[in-house]
C-alpha cells in the first residue's frame, strides 16, 4: 500500500489523475493494470481566529518618524 498525492485534472470530458513514476516503480504497476484507490479530499484549514490569545498589531509610528 503507498500514499500518493496528486492533483484532479481535465482530460477531456473527463478528469483524471497522474501517478508520479516513483510510486508506480515502488508498487511495480503496469499499464493496464487494475488497482483500488481511496479518495481522501484535501480540506483547506480554516485559520480565522486561530490566535485568539495573540495580542492585536500596533504601530510602529517611532520609526516611521525617522523618515
């Protein structure tokens, strides 16, 4: 069994997936051979208030009077 990443594509009317070589060495797949694959989706991380704790971003008007 091998975990392997990879990105949905058009292929024409379809989608598909490309195997990275690596992989198909690994598991010495061959063209037309017939595998089982688990399809996990990726979820994006939700980071609005993740930081709850930090304290709020303030200025730094000293160095801006320099210039």
């Amino acid at each position: 069994m091998k975990l392997v990443e990879s990105k949905i594509r058009k292929w024409g009317n379809s989608l598909g997936m490309i195997l990275p070589k690596k992989a198909v060495d690994e598991m010495e797949l061959k063209e037309n051979q017939i595998i089982k694959i688990d399809i996990i989706k990726k979820e994006r991380i939700k980071a609005f208030g993740i930081c709850k704790s930090a304290k709020p971003f303030k200025r730094e008007e000293k160095i801006m009077d320099r210039w």
